[in-house]
C-alpha cells in the first residue's frame, strides 16, 4: 500500500488558552479540548468551555467536528500517547495538536493509522528542559501513513468501527459488573444505623507534610508516589515520573502502603479511594492522600465504606476550604461508619466473590477483544485488511 508522510497529508495547528483574566471568554458553551479531556477514541464534550468571542477577538481557532487531535506534551506521554476525533465544533490548548488535512483523507481512518503506530510513536518521545514529556513536530512530520484511495479508507475505517464498537460494549459490561460491589454494600448496610466510625475499624495515617516532601524530591522511575490524581475509578494507578528515590521513601517509612491499605485522596473530590495490592506495597502516600489501614474489617468493605455515596456526602459537608475541599485526620477518624458484625462481613465477602469470578471472565474476554482490535489495526496499515 502506497504511504506518505504525515506531514504531506495534514497541516498541524497547535491550540492556546485564552486569558483567564477576561471572564467573557469562559462563559460560553464550546469545548475547548485540554489532554485531561483525551481519554476516549471520540470526543463530544470537554472539562472547560469558551465563548464566541475568543475567536472573534484571539488567534485561537474552531476547529471542525471531525478532526483528530493528539497530546504533544504533557506528563501522559511517558506512557501514553492519546488521540482522539473531536465529534464537535470546539477548540484545543496548547499541549494538543490538530491535525488538518491537505488532502482527501477519512479522519477515522488516520486515527486508526495513527493508533496503529502507538509503539513507534511513544519511543519518540522526548523530554523538554523542565522534565515535561513532549513530542516534537519533526516526529509527526515524518510519520509514515498508509494513503489508499478514499473508498479504500472508508471501508477499512468501517472495519474498525464497527470492531470498536463491539469492544466498547464489552467494557460497558465490564463497568456495570464492577460496580455490582458497591450496589451490593448499599443493599447490606446503607440503610443500617452508622454506629462506628472510620476511626473504629481503621488507623489513620494522613500522607507526609508538604515540608517532608518537596516538589525536587520527584524523579522518574524512583517508588511511587499516590497522590488523588493516581486514584481512578477505585483503583491506585501509580505513574512512574511521580516517584521518589529509594533513599527518601526509606526516610518516609511511615507513608509507605501496605497490601490491603486503603488509599484515599483527602483534596478535591471526595470518596476517591482504592485498595493496595501486592503490586502497590512499599509505594508512598502522597501529601494530597491519606491511608486507611484496616482494623478488624476486610479491605474491601472498608473501601466500600468510604466510597459509598453516603459517606462522600458526610465528607462533602465536613470538609474544609471553599476552594479545595481538604480533610484532615480529625474529620476521617469522627466520620461515620457501619457497625458490621462478623457474619454481615463474611456475607458480605462471599458476594463480592461472585462478583469477582464474574469480572475475571468479562476482563479476559475483554483483553481478547483489545488483542483482536490491535490485530486489525495492524493489518489495516500493512495493506492486509
């Protein structure tokens, strides 16, 4: 199949962000696309929007729906390189790219030649001189892409929609399952007396003052460190720039986890919490964070307590800052809690088995399903689809 380079098909335009002294220019309705918005193949809506007026009175443009969008820099890049269709009128900021074409291409046919390069991409990534990730222009200039005719774009774009779609129903049905332990601790004991408290059935630990952990203690590829931004969906998802070196986590023993740990962010959202596991043991609290260590309850009722809808409204109330809403250790320990009985827990553990052989099973056909996409991805740039 004939290729060209990416940088003959596409123009690039880099994004901005209006200023944020003029409060004109963020009360509008249009997306305007940052990386933390770049989670999903497609994209409808965003975290922040603009008004009309920015284009009108900044170099900032609309782009159209249909165009592809990639991060250029930002700490996600050490692992990931997101892109995504913007499916609506909208603007980006400036760690993204759009990528405008010069010639008759089918979007979601790029996108997927671009996906199919992810490998080959991140290996490219480069770090800027304050320690940023980013992704140099040269490198998607000259990105090798697969040119068909149109026809030929469209029906193996087609292809690979409709793959996706089927794979995106298998994580809808993952989501729902997972979410089956906390429907089943709301059954078991939401409408029960709270009789405890957090403080009863768990030791609190907050994570290290900001004068034990400085902004210059972060390396890459050191321990991990969990702040609130590495607790998604109920789990620790740690990232290796935000890390310490041996020797300072050494020199904050008291923050390291340990398996069955509950973490929980205590800025910002709350109710963010996940559960240590073997692969998270040793890694640090961060500031942003507090641990939960169990006292005479599983790990996993105990995050189901602080993660049920009950408990994020008791802690939304008793938080403090108008801003950033911050608990301290006071405040967890005093927080409410249900006064389970032996047999209510092993009840409750029991559920929570099924559960799980009913999530490994989605998982595993789940991971075929994205073994089988990445398949036809690279069929479809070697001409083989």
């Amino acid at each position: 199949m004939k290729t060209i380079a990416l940088g003959d098909m596409v123009d690039f335009y880099s994004g901005g962000t209006p200023s944020k002294s003029k409060a004109a220019f963020w009360q509008g309705d249009v997306p305007w696309f940052s990386a933390k918005d770049m989670k999903r193949p497609r994209l409808t809506d965003s975290a922040d929007h603009v008004s009309e007026e920015v284009f009108s009175s900044t170099s900032l443009r609309k782009l159209p729906a249909g165009t592809v969008a990639m991060v250029v820099r930002g700490m996600i890049l050490a692992h990931t390189v997101p892109i995504s269709i913007l499916d609506v009128d909208a603007a980006i900021n400036q760690d993204l790219k759009a990528l405008l074409p010069k010639r008759e291409v089918d979007t979601s046919f790029l996108a997927a030649m671009l996906r199919a390069q992810h490998a080959t991409i991140l290996s490219q990534i480069s770090t800027a001189a304050h320690g940023t990730k980013k992704l140099d222009s040269r490198v998607l200039e000259n990105l090798p892409i697969p040119f068909p005719p149109i026809a030929e774009q469209r029906r193996i774009a087609g292809i690979l929609d409709h793959a996706d779609t089927l794979r995106a129903k298998r994580r809808q049905v993952l989501t729902h399952v997972d979410a089956l332990t906390q429907s089943i601790f709301n059954d078991m004991f939401v409408s029960e007396i709270w009789g405890s408290t957090l403080g009863e059935i768990a030791n609190v630990q907050i994570g290290p003052f900001g004068s034990l952990l400085h902004k210059e203690d972060y390396v890459s590829g050191g321990v991990p460190v969990i702040n609130p931004m590495h607790i998604r969906d109920g789990h620790l998802q740690p990232d290796g720039e935000f890390s310490v070196t041996d020797t300072k986590a050494a020199s904050l023993s008291l923050y390291r986890l340990h398996e069955g740990d509950v973490v929980l962010g205590r800025r910002g959202e709350m109710g963010r919490a996940g559960v240590a596991g073997p692969g998270h043991v040793g890694m640090l609290c961060g500031t942003g964070s507090l641990i939960l260590r169990p006292r005479g309850v599983d790990s996993r009722f105990l995050h189901s307590v602080v993660t049920s809808p009950r408990m994020k409204s008791h802690l939304e109330r008793s938080a403090l800052g108008a801003t950033l809403p911050n608990l301290n250790a006071t405040i967890v320990k005093t927080s409410p809690a249900p006064r389970a009985s032996d047999r209510a827990q092993a009840e409750f553990a029991e559920a929570l088995r099924a559960v799980d052989e009913s999530l490994n099973a989605v998982r595993r056909a789940a991971t075929k399903d994205d073994e089988l996409f990445a398949s036809l991805e690279a069929r479809a740039f070697r001409g083989e689809l």
